[in-house]
C-alpha cells in the first residue's frame, strides 16, 4: 500500500499541524529503526 498517498489523503482531510507532527514522527522512527539495522550495534 502506497504510504504516501495515505498520509496525503490524511493531511488533506485533517489538516492540523498534530497530523502533520504524527506522520513526521512515524516517519523519523521508520528511519532510526532502519539506521539502526543497518548499523549492527554489535560490531563496536
């Protein structure tokens, strides 16, 4: 499912800054989980 076009259908309909915020935020978390991953903690 195309993500974006869900948070657009989102923002369009509910245009508040807290939409805005919340999209952001699952969207900072998508990318720490990812660098996370990539990282491997395990190799300090």
């Amino acid at each position: 499912m195309p993500t974006g076009a869900i948070i657009d259908l989102y923002l369009l309909s509910e245009p508040l800054s807290v939409s805005a915020m919340i999209s952001i935020l699952m969207l900072i978390g998508i990318v720490v989980h990812l660098l996370q991953k990539h990282k491997k903690p395990a190799h300090q």
